[in-house]
C-alpha cells in the first residue's frame, strides 16, 4: 500500500507524544497546530472533559479545532526513575496495537 491508499482508511491519524512532565508537550503541539487555543479533549466514552494544564490521562484524545486531522495522545510526562509513568505508556502502546482497526492504532510516538 502507499500513503494515498493508507490515507483512504482513516480520517485522522493518532499520535502519542511523550517527554518529561511540564516540558511544554501541549505548548509544541499547538506550533505544530498553528494555533494559541488549548485543544479540546475527549475522554474514552467520547465526552469532552474540561482541559487542564499537567493534568493529562493517556487515554484521552486531544484535539485542536482548527486542525482535526490529529488526535494526539499525551503521556503524563516521565521523571527519572519514574516506574509507574513507563509502564503505564507501555500497557497504552499495547493496547492500542492490538485494535483491530487501524484508525483507533497509534500512528506515530513523538
């Protein structure tokens, strides 16, 4: 298949972006987005829920109005020897590998 072709079997494509706690995830994600609005976030049900800065639940999709052609995932940020956060990453990256479509896969890990 070629990108076109992969293209043609989603809308979006879902990122998860990983880096140490309050090192400014959300804020690149807005340049990438060209845009100064928080983005819209969506818990597992698909609700929106209330957008708080360093307050991030991996399994929530984020997303920026004015380019909704991502749905970007943020880890909670790691500490050195921080244990819990990896393992937590981990078990996500698993679970979403195993979904059977691909629009509900992660795409990419920055």
């Amino acid at each position: 298949m070629d990108a076109s072709e992969i293209r043609q079997n989603f809308d979006r494509f879902r990122i998860l972006i990983i880096g140490r706690a309050n090192a400014g995830k959300t804020t690149i994600l807005q340049r990438v987005c060209k845009t100064r609005e928080n983005p819209e976030i969506y818990d597992r049900a698909g609700q929106k829920v209330r957008f708080q800065r360093g307050v991030h639940d991996i399994e929530n999709e984020m997303v920026f109005q004015n380019n909704q052609g991502f749905i970007f995932h943020d880890s909670r940020g790691f500490e050195a020897g921080g244990q819990f956060e990896f393992d937590k990453v981990k078990a996500f990256i698993r679970h979403r590998s195993k979904k059977r479509r691909l629009s509900d896969q992660i795409h990419v890990i920055w």
